[in-house]
C-alpha cells in the first residue's frame, strides 16, 4: 500500500490500527495516515503527530537507558573487549555475535547425537554448509566457544532481558512460569548452558576412555589460546577444560605454539599445582605421558602426530593405554591407525591399543588386531 491507498481505507475504518506481522510496509509511509502502526522489533509508529513526537522523546529515552545498560553490564562483567571493540554500543553487532554464537552451538549439539548414532558429522555440517542460508563460516565441531565476543555477547543480551522484559509480558506470552524463565529468553541461556556442557563433555569422554578416571594419569594438552592462532587466553575454553582435568587429579603438560599465550598461561596458573607450561614439542615427546588432548586446530599439532612420532608414543605411555582426544577433527584416523599398525608386537603387546577419540565421532579402539585385518573397532564412549 502506499500512502494514498492506506488513507482511503482509513476513510472507511473507525479503529485505524495497522498490525504489520511480516514488516512488509515502511514506517516513513504511515507516517500523516492517521494509521496507528505496530510491527515486529520496530517502534510503534503513533496515529497524530502529537503522539508521534512524544513517541519519539519516549524511543530517546529509551535508546540512551539502553545504551547505559549495556556499558553497566560490559563493565560489570568484565566484558571490555566488547566495549571498546564497538560491538556492545552497536546493537546490530550485538546481536550479530550471539547469533554467530548460536549458529557455533548448534553443531555441538548435533555433534553429540552423531558420537551416540555413529554417525559423521563432519560429513554432516559440510553437507548443511553448501546451503548458501547457512554457510560454512562458525559451523565446525569443537569442544566449545571462547573469546572476547561471541558468548560475552550472549550474556549481555541474556542480562537485558533481565532488566527490559516486564512481568505483564511475561504473563501475555508463555504460561505462568517464573519471570526468570522468560527473561533469559530460553534460546540464549541454552547457548550458554550446551557450550558448558560441551566442555564439560570433553572430560567425560576422556574419563570414559580411561575406565578407572583420570586421577594421576598424564595429560598432554595441546592448545591454550580461545582460538588457533590467537594470543590471549581471554575467556579460553583450553583454561576451563584445564582446570577441570586438575580437578579430577589429572597432571596436565601443556603447550601452545604462541610465546605470549604461554606466558599467559603461566601467570594464569601460577602457584598452581598439576600443571606445567612446557616451551617446546620435544619437551612434551621427552616425557611419558597417559594420552592427548588437542584443543586448539593448530596446524602444528597436526604436523606433530604424524606417522613417525605416533609409532614411537608406546615407549611414551606411563599406564599401557595411548588415548589421542582429537576435539577438533583435525588428524585423519586412517594415518594413526596406519602408524600403529607399524609398531612392531614386541611394543604393541605391551599396550591395550590406541583409543582416539573424536567431536562428533564415536571412538576409535585401535589394537593389535589392526595388523591383522587392518580394520578399526568402533566403540561407544
């Protein structure tokens, strides 16, 4: 419709209100319409220019105690990155990052029907990343989502529905359930909750590997920083999974191939106990170790498991047990199994076999049986 149209309709209308379901229309053409018009996410556009400028005045208001909302929240938490970054005073960026943040979580969240159903998902979320909608950018497994911005970002926007959405909506748009339900806007307290429960996923995995617990076995732990290729530790996923592995007694040995990152590292852990920042990979090969946990997709690591070292890891091995945890998919399972199947039976007898385990993959038992049949045993952890 365009503003003589919606005028002439008014003229037969004794109630001229426009409710715009698919915001089809443009606010600047109901404007002198006497149309009330109210649409989705806009602001509601007043029947007389007396209520339009009062209406304005009220948006003014409004955008400025939401802006101070958001510095007090960034503030509060912590959240500088997104503060100064530009992010938090730009609303469309806000909300840009928590989308992004969601689009991250849902992978995980098929990676781990995929681990229970034997499926790939690797070939999964390659398939859904053709779909020119979806894409293949943030769409990878992962052992969660670290950063300065992308779960930061929904957490301010979870907190603002705290303190914007009132009681009587509530009570207009869900069942009676607790203002607290709401609020947090169910989609992105959900975000937060399945990124916890993915880290905390990684050591159960590994827990489950093991049997009897991690409890003073060796861990090598590849990857500190949020992101390969980064330099901070700011909000690492590597730090939390760290500190959960000492919690459960593991000795962790970790490395990351960015000096500041490991500097950072060991400030962060100072005076900690059941961990040690190692300089290079050959100080990390020159120890006997109880398995490896990548968590970063540094191409490094990758270049580091290669054939060579992986047949020499039995000689490594403190209890009899190689468990390589590959959380970001980056080793091809067919070139350890290769590797393994190199090691001559005087070494591999004295192993119980090669566990690998993968996001989004059932787990890989690997043992002395590979040299037979070169097949792999799948089993579910």
């Amino acid at each position: 419709f365009d503003r003589e149209q919606l005028k002439n309709i008014g003229n037969i209308l004794e109630n001229k209100i426009i409710f715009d379901g698919k915001n089809l229309l443009n606010t600047s053409d109901i404007k002198k319409t006497g149309f009330k018009y109210i649409s989705i996410g806009r602001p509601v556009v007043e029947s007389r220019p007396v209520l339009q400028l009062i209406n304005f005045i009220r948006i003014v208001f409004n955008r400025l105690f939401f802006y101070i909302l958001i510095i007090y929240i960034c503030i509060k938490k912590g959240y500088y990155g997104l503060l100064f970054g530009g992010y938090a005073l730009a609303f469309n960026k806000l909300a840009l990052l928590a989308f992004l943040a969601g689009k991250a979580t849902f992978v995980y969240v098929v990676a781990e029907i995929a681990e229970k159903e034997g499926a790939n998902v690797d070939d999964v979320i390659k398939g859904m990343g053709y779909d020119e909608r979806i894409g293949q950018e943030y769409f990878q497994a992962g052992p969660g989502l670290g950063g300065r911005y992308l779960l930061p970002a929904v957490d301010v926007l979870t907190d603002m529905g705290e303190q914007l959405v009132k009681e009587e909506d509530v009570a207009r748009l869900t069942k009676p359930q607790g203002i607290d339900d709401i609020t947090k806007l169910r989609l992105l307290s959900e975000i937060e909750g399945a990124n916890r429960h993915q880290k905390e996923r990684v050591v159960e995995r590994l827990e489950t590997a093991y049997e009897g617990g991690i409890n003073n076995r060796i861990i090598v732990v590849f990857g500190l920083a949020y992101k390969a290729g980064k330099q901070s530790i700011d909000n690492s996923f590597s730090i939390e999974i760290v500190n959960q592995l000492r919690q459960k007694g593991a000795i962790v040995v970790a490395y990351d191939p960015d000096s500041a990152v490991r500097k950072q590292a060991r400030a962060h852990f100072s005076g900690k106990t059941l961990i040690k920042i190692t300089e290079s990979l050959e100080e990390v090969f020159g120890i006997r170790i109880d398995g490896l946990l990548i968590l970063t997709a540094e191409k490094e690591f990758k270049k580091a498991l290669d054939e060579e070292k992986t047949k020499n890891l039995p000689d490594k091995i403190e209890n009899k047990k190689v468990v390589i945890f590959d959380t970001w998919n980056i080793l091809h399972p067919r070139k350890i199994s290769r590797a393994w199947s190199q090691i001559s039976p005087e070494k591999i007898k004295e192993t119980d076999g090669l566990i690998l385990i993968r996001t989004g993959h059932p787990a890989i038992v690997a043992d002395s049986r590979v040299r037979m049949n070169g097949k792999l045993q799948i089993v579910h952890s």
